[in-house]
C-alpha cells in the first residue's frame, strides 16, 4: 500500500504521524511510505533520517495526499480538505463532534476517516491515551507556570513550602489524562481532589495515587463548594466521540479566586468549561471572569520528541494492518478498530459524533 506522512500545518504542530523506526517497519513489510520534506524536523528527525529508512521524500504536500493511505496526528484543516476523495483513508486524531465543517468534508467526499480517539478497546482508548498522559502531566507544569503573579496568576505555587499550605487542585474526571494531572500535582506537593461519577473508578484512584489525592462525586453542589477554594482547575472529562459535557458553568468560573487557572484539557472535544475557548502555543492564554485560562488544542505538540515516539508506538500495529490486509479485513481483525471508524462512504459512522453534530447517523458496516 502507498502511505502517505504529511506535515502537520496546525499552529506549532511540531508532532510527525510517524518517526523514521516505524518508517522502516512498513518499509520492511514492503509498503512505499511517502513523507512530505520537513515533515519530522520538529520532531527531531531529519529528512536525512526518513531517506534512511526507506521513505520516499516529497516536496509538496499534493504528492503525500495521493497516498491510498494518510497517517497524520492532528485533524485536517480547510486547506487540506481539498485532498479528499473517495478513494482515501485518512488516520490521525479528528474530534470531529467540535468540528462540523471538517466533518461535512469528509462526508461530501466520501473519505473513510479512522480517528485514533475512538479505537476502544475493553473499555480503554489506546490510541488516545499516549496523549492523555502527556496532556495531564502538562496541565500541572502550565497551570503552576500560569499561577505566577508575572503571567496574570494568583502568586500561588502550588507546592507551598514550609510553615506555608500548598495550593489546592481539582481534577474533573478521573481517566487516563486526569489521574495523571493528579499524579503531577500531588508530585508537586499540592494537595489534589478529582471529582468522578464512577465509583469502582474512584476506589481504583484512591488506591493508586499518593494520599494527599481525594475523591469526591461529581455534582453541582460539590463543585460549587470546592471552586472558590481552587488554585488550579483542571478539566479532564472525556466522552468518547461525543462533545464534552459543560461541567463548570460561567457562574461557578465567578465563584474562583481572581487569578486562579483553568486548564482545559477536554478543549479539543469543545471543552468541559463554558468560558473555555481553543487557544494556540503562540498565544496560550486569555483572563476571563478574572480567571487565566489556558485552552491549548494541542498540547501535547510542546513535547513532540516523547509525543510523536509515544504516538508512534500505539498507532503503528494499526497502520500495518491496514496496509496488509486493507480496510475491512483490518478492522475484523484488529480488537476495537472499527469504533475509530467516523465517516464512510459519505456518512457519519460514529453515532456520538452524528449526535453531537446533528447529522444522520449511518450504522458501522465494521462493527
């Protein structure tokens, strides 16, 4: 099969769909792997080091898109959708429930899209939880960087020091992303609480992460008790496909501290946070309702070198399937595939994403 490695052209997307090892690998099995020239460099990998493994350079982007086969890592943006057609399949993260013009594309063109947040697996999001971890670590590291007094935070540092209490951090959502941002808070010294819905999920926590972490049912009245005490907000919620569910409302953002930060990790899914918008590395932050909120859609491309290795690693048993086997026969055979399938032969296949978006919903023919 010819597959195709374009280069991500979203702001400071530095992540590459796949690094030169796994270049090699299809390579290996006999597939031509086509990457656009510059692809990997913010990644740490040189054109030189694609060659090497096999690749086939490309200076345009046009020449990666004839791929039968398209790996990316983040969502297609308008200048790319007129690379669609029929004959495509495109594999990359889509979110497409936040994004209906890219959704309309991909159905007007018949492209069959995969999104790597979809693939489940016994409950699990294997693709998607790579970035998860690194999203939650991260939330820690920008919010304690944002509580500074010099970047419009409070002045708190979240890990106290002695004879002074350290600030207070809560997690919505206890998944893969939240319990890290947790494990990175309490790391810090702060004292954290995740507010979950699920309790075999919160006894799961509790037994896990350091002490100075807490449960507690998620509700309005919890919320609402906890905020104002709050240094640092993270919002972690994440329903699979569908657009995130607003959790904290504008009014409960009024009841933080001035100076006070909310990293919205969910912000890709529309965010969990109604004063939430998507922002960029270039201009991360904004001060709404006197809180810094950080909304960055991307933030795992910060780290691309850990991000683009570790995406690699869980997406590359995929795309070797799909190059041997072709699409059906992929997704019989791999546990999961076929929930990541989205749009197919001119329709929505992923029933949250049609009901988020308000479009038909056609059955998986995989599933």
């Amino acid at each position: 099969m010819n597959i195709g490695i374009p280069k991500e052209i979203k702001t400071r997307e530095t992540r590459v769909g796949c690094t030169p090892a796994g270049v090699r690998h299809l390579v290996g099995a006999g597939h031509r792997v086509v990457v656009e020239c510059g692809a990997g460099v913010g990644s740490g990998y040189s054109d030189e080091k694609y060659r090497l493994a096999g690749a086939v350079l490309a200076a345009t982007p046009e020449d990666v898109w004839k791929s039968e086969l398209v790996v990316k890592v983040k969502e297609p943006l308008e200048q790319e959708f007129r690379f669609f057609r029929k004959e495509l399949i495109l594999f990359t993260f889509l979110h497409l429930a936040g994004v209906r013009d890219l959704t309309r594309a991909l159905v007007d063109a018949g492209t069959t899209a995969i999104g790597y947040e979809t693939v489940e697996v016994g409950g699990r999001l294997p693709l998607l939880a790579p970035m998860s971890e690194i999203a939650g670590k991260m939330s820690v590291l920008m919010g304690g960087f944002y509580l500074s007094k010099h970047h419009g935070g409070e002045g708190k540092l979240l890990g106290g020091v002695p004879g002074v209490l350290p600030g207070r951090v809560l997690v919505l959502g206890g998944g893969t992303a939240g319990m890290n941002a947790a494990r990175s808070a309490a790391g810090l010294g702060a004292e954290v609480t995740i507010m979950e819905t699920d309790q075999d999920r919160m006894r799961e926590l509790e037994a896990t992460l350091p002490s100075q972490v807490h449960t507690i049912y998620s509700n309005e009245q919890h919320l609402e008790e906890l905020l104002p005490e709050t240094d640092l907000l993270v919002g972690a919620v994440l329903v699979a496909g569908a657009t995130a569910p607003k959790l904290v409302t504008r009014r409960m953002v009024q009841l933080m501290k001035k100076g006070s930060v909310i990293v919205d990790i969910a912000i890709d899914q529309g965010g969990c946070i109604e004063t939430s918008r998507p922002t960029t590395h270039i201009d991360p932050i904004y001060i709404e309702e006197g809180v810094v909120h950080y909304c960055v859609t991307n933030m795992p491309a910060a780290y691309p070198g850990t991000s683009t290795e570790a995406l690699t690693g869980v997406t590359l048993p995929y795309v070797r399937r799909l190059a041997d086997l072709g699409l059906e026969s992929a997704m019989v055979v791999m546990p999961g595939f076929a929930g990541g399938l989205n749009t197919w032969n001119g329709t929505v296949t992923q029933e949250a994403v049609a009901h988020s978006l308000g479009m038909p919903y056609h059955e998986n023919p995989f599933a």
